[in-house]
C-alpha cells in the first residue's frame, strides 16, 4: 500500500525543507515550554517537583511531542521519505 500526503508541500528545496523543520522545532519548543510552566504552576499548588524529576519529564515530554509532531507532519506533508543522500547531489541550494 502505498503513502497518500494530505498537502502537496514535499521538502524538494533545502528552504522548503527549513520551514517544515522550523515548524516541527516550534511545536517542539512551544508545546515543551507550555508543560513545564504548568509543572511550575501545579507545584505551587500541591506536588513539589525536585529538580531531576522536573528535568526528567521535560525531556520525556519533548521526545513524546517531537515524535507526534513528526508523525502528523509525515502524514499531513510526506516529510522524512527524502531525508536519504542521494547519489547525484544537488548542484544549487534552493
């Protein structure tokens, strides 16, 4: 069977391919942020966090969201089926 994109947006420029990543580093970072000032915020309240564990579940929580990132943006623009060199290399960058 073979992998139908959503949108036709495929990482055919070096730019193009900066903006799908510049997106997936985004969602990375916003939603990673986003979870540790609610850790902050939830331990004002009621647990208290050390130090390793906060650093602990952030990490694990940037892995788990940059993997859901990637796999939506595999299926919404086919992203990650180029990431191979290829044999004759392009000879302009854009």
């Amino acid at each position: 069977m073979r992998f139908h994109r959503i949108f036709n947006f495929r990482e055919k420029t070096i730019f193009r391919t900066f903006l799908i990543s510049a997106l997936l580093i985004g969602i990375t970072t916003a939603l990673t942020i986003e979870f540790r000032r609610w850790m902050e915020r939830r331990e004002a309240r009621h647990y208290i966090y050390t130090e390793p564990e906060k650093m602990f579940l952030t990490i694990l929580t940037s892995v788990f969201v940059t993997f859901t990132s990637l796999t939506i943006i595999r299926f919404l623009f086919g992203y990650g089926t180029s990431m191979l060199a290829s044999k004759k290399p392009r000879k302009s960058f854009w």
